[in-house]
C-alpha cells in the first residue's frame, strides 16, 4: 500500500472537535437537527471550493463569535490571524451581542451585504458556503412544507432579498465559485416558487421585487 501525504494537518482535527464543543446544545432553526452537521457541511464546501486549510478552519467556527461566545482573540489565540479575521468578516452582529441582544435583522444584514465588497477572497469562500448551505436547506425544507419560511425572522420575502444579494455580489467579487453557483440555484428556486409567487404583484418580475425589498421596508418604517 502507498504512503500517502495527509490532505490536512492536526490543526484542522483540533478545530473540528472544538467547533463540536463549542455548538453541544445548538440545534438548526425549528428543526432537531444539530447545528454542527451546517458547520462541517460550509468547511467542506470552503475545500471544494479550493479554499486553503485555514478557511476551512474558519468555515467551521464562522459562527463562534455570534452564537458560541468566542471572540477574535479567542481564535486568533487558538488559529491564528487569518481564521480569526475570516470568522470576524463572517459574523454579521456586533461582537458582544448575542441572543436576545443583538441588533435588529435588517440592520445586520444591510451591513454584511455593503460589506462584502470590502472583504477578502477567503471572507467570500466561507460566506459563500455559509449562504449557499443555508439557503439549500431552506429549499429542501420548502418543498416539504412551504410555511417552513415562517420559522426565520424576514419571512420569504426578505430572505429572498438578502439571498440574491448575496449572490449578486459574490457573482462580481467571487466568479466561477462552485459555493455560489449552488445559491444561485437555490436563489432562482426561491423566486419561481409558487409561495413567493404570491407575494409578487401581477407583471412584476420576481427578481425585481425581491430587489426592491429594502426600499419597501424602508418605505413601510416612514410612513
């Protein structure tokens, strides 16, 4: 049998058993899944995606500051700079907040998505593989049970906003991304789907409505 070079060093072993300590409790949103199978899931789409040892650590602790009450340091400490500042560009709340806590829904994500034509290439891979998971659990999820939309905070119509953002954006800082182009598919689903269907007035291209979702909410909160 050929001896053959390991394809990820101690450090990556060390990072995935802490990212099961540090998410024990956590379940995915309304489902009794645990939340560790979307953490392995974004590290191995980061890899297949060509992204370096490093950003799949990252990818595994992306929400350590957010829902595990790490901080930069703490993984810096751990991991080093670079992990550190990918998970950093990766939590969309201010670090510190947590929970009941954090800022409203619309605020953070307002923020990430201006943000992500700042970030690095390594920020884009993991956020990238982060949305792309996400958003294909919620299509599966969907087809099973189109009310499944009402577990997270923006509904349908607002995650439909925040997804093809996302991707609009990765398209031009993040080209001939495997991550990306499964939520693009995921994002196109979501817009023909017959539920968001519904929520689109007569003649109006479902793209462009879910474009225009912040200007409607803005526009709702003014009046």
């Amino acid at each position: 049998m050929t001896n053959k070079p390991p394809t990820h060093s101690e450090r990556y072993e060390e990072a995935l058993l802490w990212t099961a300590q540090l998410h024990r409790c956590q379940s995915r949103n309304g489902k009794p899944v645990p939340y560790i199978s979307h953490l392995i899931a974004v590290s191995g789409l980061v890899w297949e995606d060509g992204g370096t040892e490093d950003q799949a650590i990252a990818a595994l602790l992306h929400d350590a500051i957010e829902d595990a009450g790490q901080s930069h340091t703490s993984i810096a400490e751990r991991f080093g700079e670079e992990v550190a500042a990918i998970v950093r560009d990766c939590t969309d709340t201010a670090e510190g907040l947590s929970g009941a806590g954090k800022e409203p829904w619309l605020v953070r994500k307002t923020r990430y998505v201006a943000a992500l034509d700042h970030k690095s290439e390594g920020s884009l891979l993991v956020t990238a593989a982060d949305k792309a998971h996400n958003a294909r659990d919620m299509v599966l999820d969907a087809r099973r049970d189109p009310g499944s939309w009402d577990r997270f905070k923006a509904g349908l119509d607002g995650t439909a906003w925040y997804l093809l953002r996302i991707h609009q954006s990765l398209n031009q800082r993040l080209p001939g991304s495997r991550s990306n182009e499964l939520l693009g598919e995921a994002v196109n689903e979501i817009l023909s789907c017959e539920a968001y269907g519904r929520l689109v007035p007569h003649g109006v291209a479902p793209a462009a409505w879910a474009a225009g979702y912040l200007a409607r909410t803005q526009s709702d909160t003014q009046a």
